[in-house]
C-alpha cells in the first residue's frame, strides 16, 4: 500500500518559516544552552542585579559574568540601565520567563 503525503506535506511546506528565521532560532536556543546564562537569567527572575551581585551568586569572577551577560544582551534576552557607575541588569520582556519556564516545566513534569 503506498502512501500518499501529498497533501500534507504542502500543508507543512506553507507554514514552513524561511531558513533564515530558523536559524536565528536555532541560535536563540543555543544561547539557553549554557548553565552560566541559564543562572544569570534566573538570577534575573526577582530583580535586577548588578555584576557584582551576579557574580557573588553564582560565585564565578566579574569578567566571567559580564562576558555572558553580553552573549545574553547581544541576543536580546536582557536588557541593561547604567546609574552612576553601575550597570544594572534585568530580563528584557516575559517572553524570556516564558520559555525558561516552559523548558523547566516539561523538564519537572511527571511521567503521564
């Protein structure tokens, strides 16, 4: 019996994004890869935080949290305000609460 998919393949075909636009979400996904950034945005969930409270949290050096924490602006998952000499951190819309708490939710679900 041959199957026919016809049909739903062009369904599939145009809904499709441009490869273009799935690559930058193929890069957008890469940067919820790291444990580091992954910290820095929970860290992010209940306030805006400073380097150097970042990096008291997560015990790891300045450098190291203000080279992710430019990974995580340059892909517009947070977003930054200087007062004085401080540069304040926040996570730059819900969206990205959303899909930290989306993945953390199908991680914790149980079996059904």
């Amino acid at each position: 019996m041959a199957h026919r998919h016809e049909e739903t393949l062009a369904a599939v075909r145009a809904n499709l994004p441009e490869d273009e636009l799935l690559c930058d979400l193929g890069d957008l996904f890469k940067i919820f890869g790291d444990t580091t950034r992954i910290k820095i945005l929970y860290s992010l969930f209940e306030s805006e935080l400073c380097v150097c409270a970042i990096a008291e949290l997560l015990g790891m050096g300045q450098s190291a949290i203000s080279h992710q924490l430019k990974v995580l602006k340059d892909a517009k998952l947070v977003r930054s305000r200087r007062e004085g000499k401080t540069v304040f951190y926040s996570l730059a819309d819900d969206h990205v609460r959303r899909i930290i708490g989306q993945g953390y939710d199908h991680l914790t679900e149980e079996e059904k």
